[in-house]
C-alpha cells in the first residue's frame, strides 16, 4: 500500500507499506479523482521507516513473537501489523509533472492533500502515453531496469540535430550504446561518421552500409584539396615547425602556385634545392618525408575521396579506423577529414550528418568542438560525445546538450562535477548513477522527453571489435 506521508522541501515522500515493490527510478502517481488533477514522482531514494518509540515496536514485537512460540504457532495480527512496520519504507520523490483536466505540464505549484489522495505506481509507458508523445521513427535504446520486458522506445528524429552525450567508466557499455544507435540511424537511411579511435565500428558480416576506412590504404587526401593555410597550420601545429621555416614553406608555395606546378612532390624537391639555411631546409624535408610516409597525403587523385563515402541513397555509416596511429597522425587524419567533412556540409554538397566522437579531447582541443556546437545545426551536424572522463568535456558543451546516457559511476568527485553541468537536480543524480547495475545507463534530456529513464542496454553481435581482451580465461574469473 502506498499512502502519502509528508513532503520535506522539494521530496514527496511516501509511506509504502508490504506487499508493494518500488525501487529508485520508479514512478508514481498521486491523484485527487474528484477534481481530475494528479502528480507523477519519481522516486530518488528509498529509506526505511523510522518512527518515534520505533525501539519500543521492535521490542514489543520480540514480546510478541515469544508470546506465539508458547501460543503455539498461531500467527496474530500483532505480528503482522509489526512485521508491516519493519518492512515499511519512505519513498523519497521528487515531482516530473502534473496531469490536470487530462492536460500534463511540467510543473505546478499545486500541494496535494495527505487526506483526499491515492498513491499507485505506474509503468514508463503509461507516463510517456500521460505525456501524450508521439514516436515519428520509434526505436528500443533497450530495456527499462524496473521493468523486465518492457522496452524503452524513444523517438530517433530526436537525435537529429542534437547535441549528445554518452558517459561512462571503461567497460561501462558506452560504445555498445554508440553502437546501437549507429545501427538504427543507419537502418533508417542516415549517414553517421565514427572517429573510431578503437577500430570498434566495422561490421562482422559484409555490409556496403558500413565503411570503415584504413588511413594509407583506402583513405588518402589528394594534396591538391589541400588549402595552403590548413596545410602550413598541421606542419606548425602538429609538426612544431618553427616561424622561420614556415615563412620559406610559404613563400615556395606561392611560387609553385604561380607557375602551376604546385603538387606534394614539387613541393619537397623544390625545397630541397631553394638557396635557404641548411637547418630550415632540413627540418622542412624531415617533415615532408614524415608526412609522406604516412601514405596519408598524397598527389594521386583517389578514384573515391573521403567525402564521396558519403552519397549513397541508402543509409551509411563511415568510421575512421584509428587504432595503432601515433597521436600526430592520428590528430592529423582527423583534422583533414574534419576539414573536408565541413566544406561540404557547409556548401550543402553534402547531406547531414551524425557525428560519433569517442574521446574527443584527445584529437581537438575543446575550442574546435564549441565552435562545432554553436555552428551545427547550421551546418547540418547531430553530434555524439562518448567519453570515460566527464571533466574532459567543457562546461559550455553540456549546456549546449540535449540528451545524456550516463553509465554508473561511483566516484564522488564524477558525481559532484556531473550534478554541477547536468540538467538533474543532485540527490535524483547521485541516487540514480551510484545505484546503476552494470550495463544499465540513465537517459536524460529531449530523447527521454526530460523524463530520467533508467535503462538496461542491449547487447549487438553485429559489430567486429569491442570486446575486452583479456589474459585470465573466463574460467577463472567466475571466482
Ligand atoms: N548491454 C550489454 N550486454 C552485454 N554485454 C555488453 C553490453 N554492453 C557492453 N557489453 C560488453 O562489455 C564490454 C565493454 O563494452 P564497451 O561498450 O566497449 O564499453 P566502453 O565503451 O564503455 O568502454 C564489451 O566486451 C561489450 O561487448
Ligand atoms: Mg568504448
């Protein structure tokens, strides 16, 4: 039985009595039938009853047990009625809604009587039917946790054009999750780009839908797409090259340029032969033989460029495959894809586009992805930020967030950072993420109509990687 008890500032909190079963997450509604108006709570915490002369119960009760023993068995109500007392609890909630004349809004300032009211736990399907949304292209991010059975099916128009994160410790499933909507976005006739900085995304059976792309083998950049300002900012940027050198890079630029035989090879033997100090000269071509070993930057114009992995009428999803790169490459692989990718999403040559960034941080520094933010929805980008560390990301970036999947944590110092930049006041936070079994994330945000749903993820076999390696045999670690 649940009845309202009390409410303690912002908590609602209700006397649950056995035999009813409410765990955190769950939801309940509190509702005045006579005049059609009602409250749905979520709980945040549970504790358990504590009442004045509460000793004095146990006490009573442990009387009352000898008195049966010698009764021979026979149960009481005395028992009963103190067994309910032990097992009762207090369910802290907190309000996510009001139903009023049939109507739901987001907040109210309407206080509930403890006397004219019913309490009755309802399903996430009823309150999503309460909230009267509609899925234009429904789709299961997996299973509710208190609901064994009943899919937590979100709308996938949802993610476009939103700004999305998915946190979580190593092993947490994040990328299972990334995973999951990858496939359903491309199911659905969408094009995804993964900086797949694990080789994770590629397909186990053959699928055109999904191209993974191995830098120096089926992806290179024809250096004539190459702009003379991103060419000089990777060699000063990633390559450290000094002022000095870069003012005689440029100037030579400029004359292959004039007489039309610029390309990566004239550029290099140009070089090699200008009237300059032999210590520029030197750590130009030192750079230039780097670059050029890396099969990544090349004068051959590829049959198919990266951009062009992109058209296809049905959906695509194009990972970079980054596994085994050196920081610099890696860095440098991204930034001309990047390049490229927004050209033609700016242009509009190219049709929009989900991107899925696995530590983002490691590649460009947080001001590239702000300003990322602040232009996609102009340029055509959903974006995905898939990362263990939280502090990682900047503030700026979570404000700008729309919906969040946050795996357990159990580190205070997460936690405290993760109620300071999240839309969720701090107690529902800490209960919801210090309490999530494994392979369970909280969804939050416009996915989940700002509804916090507590999610049991599904499991893909369609993807190759991913799998933690492992010295000690499954064997023994079942002890
Ligand atoms: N929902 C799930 N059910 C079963 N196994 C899962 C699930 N999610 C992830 N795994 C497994 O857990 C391991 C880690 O998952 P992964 O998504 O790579 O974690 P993360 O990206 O957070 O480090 C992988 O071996 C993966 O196959
Ligand atoms: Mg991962």
């Amino acid at each position: 039985m649940l009845a309202l008890f009390g409410k303690t500032g912002q908590y609602f909190e209700i006397l649950e009595t056995p035999p009813d079963e409410v765990n955190i997450g769950d939801f309940l509604e509190i509702s005045e039938v006579q005049l059609n108006r009602s409250l749905i709570l979520q709980v945040v915490d549970v504790a358990y009853l504590s009442i004045p002369g509460e000793l004095e119960e146990i006490m009573r009760l442990a009387k009352a047990q000898e008195i049966i023993v010698e009764n021979e068995g026979h149960n009481t109500s005395i028992e009963q009625f103190g067994d309910e007392i032990i097992s009762s609890k207090i369910l802290k909630c907190k309000v996510r809604g009001a139903l009023l004349n049939g109507h739901f809004y987001r907040s109210t300032l309407w206080v509930p009587s403890r006397y004219k009211t019913t309490v009755k736990k309802i399903s996430t399907n009823e309150i999503k039917s309460v909230m009267g949304n509609e899925n234009k292209i429904p789709f299961s991010i997996g299973e509710l946790l208190s609901e064994p059975g009943g899919n937590v099916v979100v709308d996938l128009t949802k993610l476009d054009g939103s700004l999305n994160i998915i946190l979580g410790r190593k092993g947490a499933g994040k990328s299972m999750l990334a995973k999951t909507l990858v496939k359903a976005l491309v199911n659905n006739g969408a094009k995804c780009f993964v900086i797949d900085i694990n080789n994770e995304y590629s397909v186990s059976h053959s699928s055109r839908n999904f191209v993974s792309l191995v830098p120096g083998k089926n992806l290179k950049f024809s250096f004539h797409s190459i702009s003379k300002p991103v060419f000089i900012s990777i060699l000063q940027n990633l390559f450290n090259l000094p002022q000095s050198s870069i003012m005689e890079i440029s100037r030579i630029w400029d004359r292959l340029k004039e007489s039309g035989h610029l390309s990566f090879k004239s550029l290099k033997k140009e070089i090699a032969f200008a009237q300059i100090n032999d210590y520029i000269r030197d750590a130009l071509i030192r750079r230039l033989e780097l670059l050029e070993s890396s099969g990544i930057i090349t004068d051959d114009l590829p049959e198919k460029t990266f951009i062009d992995e992109f058209r296809s009428s049905e959906g695509r999803c194009v990972s970079l495959m980054l596994r085994g790169q050196s920081s610099i490459f890696r860095k440098l692989i991204i930034q001309l894809s990047m390049n490229q990718l927004l050209e033609s999403l700016e242009s509009g040559s190219l049709e929009p586009i989900f991107l899925f960034a696995e530590e983002a941080h490691l590649y460009q520094d947080m001001s590239f992805w702000e300003d990322l933010v602040t232009r996609m929805r102009h340029l055509g980008l959903s974006l995905f930020f898939i990362t263990n560390e939280p502090e990682s990301l900047s503030k700026f970036i979570y404000r700008q967030s729309d919906s969040i999947f946050i795996f357990n944590y159990i580190n205070d110092n997460d936690i405290a950072f993760l109620s300071k930049v999240t839309d969720l006041d701090s107690d529902s936070l800490t209960a919801f993420i210090s309490n999530l079994p494994e392979r369970c994330c909280l969804a939050t945000g416009k996915i989940t109509n700002n509804i916090p749903l507590l999610v049991k993820t599904e499991p893909l076999n369609d993807f190759k990687g991913g799998f933690t390696r492992l010295f000690f045999k499954k064997e023994y670690l079942k002890f």
